[in-house]
C-alpha cells in the first residue's frame, strides 16, 4: 500500500497537519498526525501482559473499547489500547473490581472533578483491604490457636481442631 500526500494545513495552534490518502484496498484519507502505530491483538496482549482473552472479555465488558478491523477482519489496537489495558491491570492487581474499574476509566477522562473523585474510590478501596486484613488476621490467630491446642497424635475425636470443625453451629 503506498500513501500519497494530499494537502499539508497549518492549525489554529500552528502545527502541521498532513491529510494522506493511503492507496490500495479499503482506500481512506487520514491525518498523518494521528497515532498510525497498529498492534494485533497478540502483539497488544504481549505489551499489556494480559492474554488475548482478557482482552476479548475487556471488550465485551466495555473496558476497552471495540477495535477498528483491517480490511481483513482482523482487529488492529494503537498505543491507546495498550495503556489502557496496562491501566485495568494495575487497578486489578490493586484489588478494584471491574465496576470499580470502569468509573476509574470514566473518571480519568473528567478533566474537573476525577481526581477528587480517583482518590474518595482509592480510599474506600484501602478501607476495604484494611476490613479485609482485619478479618484475616482474625481468622489466622483463631487458626493458631487450634493448631497451638493440637498434640498431633491420638484419636481425631480428641483433636481440637477436628472438633471446633465439627462442632454445632451456636446462635447469637
């Protein structure tokens, strides 16, 4: 496919802008100062390191938005794509959840009040982990102590752990 430079513009904040006219199948006049960078979806799973099927499922969920096709069929992502998906797998590994995740997309697009609003779901996310935290160490303390009670040998009737299993749930 060649290109062919159609007309070179000056905009209102002095850039150059190119219009190009890409010849050959599925023929479309472009900006050349446009992102041209185009990934298939392997590629962009590679630079993201999330599989081709996280990013399908991002897709159907409204996460990342719907790639343009080749004239082939084949999807083709720009460097947008990639970031994004970098941005949803950092928020994951921070413990958002997709919902979570979609207002934290919706709200980096909110030039006036996504901060504000970025760090209020940041702190109710730490809330969240700290109940969390508390609940486990709760858990694991309960856990030590059985284990603590337990000899490690005799009949499993009278392993305590065994029993605290075992036992009747009782009513508030």
């Amino acid at each position: 496919m060649t290109a062919v430079n159609l007309l070179v513009l000056r905009s209102e904040d002095g850039r150059h802008v190119v219009l190009t006219l890409d010849q050959g199948p599925g023929t479309r006049l472009r900006n050349m100062t446009e992102s041209t960078t185009s990934f298939s979806i392997g590629a962009v799973a590679k630079r993201a390191s999330v599989a081709i099927d996280t990013i399908r499922f991002y897709e159907r969920e409204g996460l990342l938005p719907e790639p343009k096709r080749r004239a082939s069929g084949y999807r083709h992502y720009d460097d947008a794509a990639v970031r994004q998906l970098r941005f949803i797998r950092r928020a994951k590994a921070l413990g958002f959840t997709l919902q979570e995740i979609r207002e934290l997309l919706a709200l980096s697009r909110d030039r006036q009040h996504g901060v504000k609003a970025v760090k209020r779901r940041a702190l109710e996310r730490l809330q969240t982990i700290d109940a969390r935290i508390a609940e486990l160490q709760r858990v694991r303390d309960g856990l030590a102590e059985l284990v603590a009670a337990c000899p490690g040998r005799g009949a499993p009737q009278h392993c305590p752990i065994l029993r605290a299993l075992g036992e009747d749930e009782v009513s508030p």
